[in-house]
C-alpha cells in the first residue's frame, strides 16, 4: 500500500519530465524502498552507489561546516544524479538527462521529497 | 608563479560574491594546489573530503551512466560544496554560504575553472 503510493510519486515525477530518465526511494542504508527505473539500471546498483554517496556527503558537509545533509548532486557529461533527503531515514534519488534544466528537476525532487516524507 | 596566479584567481572568486566562504584548487588525489580558506578550515581536511567526493562521483557517475564527471555539489542545512573539474587533474572546490543564488555560484565556478585548468 505504502509502496504503490511511492510509485505513484515516483511515476508523476518521472512523468512530470522528459529529462527524468528514473527515480527511487532508497533508505539511508542503501536498501530500495521503492522504484521507477529503466531496465538498464539495476536497482541494487543504484541503492549501493546512492548510499555511499550519502554518507560521505553527510560526512563532508560536517567536516566542512556545512550543517546536516540535505542534497548531493553529481554532474556527468551524460546527466545528473540528484539526492534529496525525504525525511531522515530515506533519500529520494533521480536521474535526469545531460540537458535537463536543473531548477526545475530540483523544484520537482524537492516537492516529491516532502510527499514521500509524509508516507513514509 | 603558477600558484600565484592561482590564488589570484580564487581570491577573485570569493571576493566575486559575499556568499563564497573559501576556494581550493585539488588535485584529483586530493593534495592542496592552492586555497584561499578562512583559519576555520584546515587545507588538509578540504583537500581529503573533497578527494573522496570526487572518487564517489567519478565511480557514481560511471555505474549510473552519467558519463564523465564534470561537477559534484553538497548541500547542507549551513551551505554548499560545489566541486568543478578544472581540467583533467585538479578541481576547483568552494564553499558557499546557505544562502547564496546556486546559479551564479555554478557559473563564477565554472568561468574559474576554465582559468584554472589553463594555467595547470
């Protein structure tokens, strides 16, 4: 129940653009709670590098004095990768297209972030 | 010489804004080229975070068919790391305050970092 709720975020999301390519609820330990990718992706891939991401984003923000996580966001020549904490035992990860418009891509995750933090 | 024209650049770059907090050009294996940082941060401690952001980001990238890292950035509660490849062996990192306009931040860093990778 909660998981088709995830999916239907996920979906609209992933709907609410051409340039989102996929998007997952994946908790702070990197497991996936819930997801929308493409079957070139696998999930468990997905999970472990979002999770390894996070902790050291977490970390790094300490280090360097930048309060408490809240997003990562890695740029590739091929696209992005977006991490928005959704409450503080989940992520909400997406991917997006290397000619996305960013604000909007970070005005859409931030929007699914707080939906997802409710349900969760 | 080179290492001055650097920290030229940098002190350009946090006097370009009031919400750029300190700059650092790194090498990829995470020794300092060149900062301009407040006594609050330690270079060693920038030059290794920022190390292991961009070996996350490279290897995140890559698995998540991302193409080829160009940018990381962290958000926190207290401010932003922007990480940007200035060519293929350093990366300009800085840090900005919660507050500061991303957009612009993302394109002194960029302009920087095409200096930068210049003068490398």
């Amino acid at each position: 129940m909660r998981e088709e709720m995830l999916v239907s975020i996920l979906n609209d999301l992933n709907g609410s653009s051409a340039d989102i390519e996929a998007s997952a609820v994946i908790s702070t330990d990197g497991l996936i709670i819930a997801s929308v990718l493409p079957a070139t992706l696998d999930e468990d891939r997905v999970g472990a590098m979002n999770a390894a991401m996070l902790t050291l984003g977490d970390r790094s923000a300490q280090e360097l004095n930048r309060g408490e996580l809240e997003q990562v966001m890695v740029k590739g020549s091929d696209g992005y990768i977006l991490m928005t904490h959704a409450g503080r035992d989940a992520v909400l990860s997406v991917l997006a297209k290397a000619n996305a418009k960013l604000g909007l891509i970070f005005l859409d995750a931030r929007r699914a972030a707080e939906q997802i933090a409710k349900i969760l």
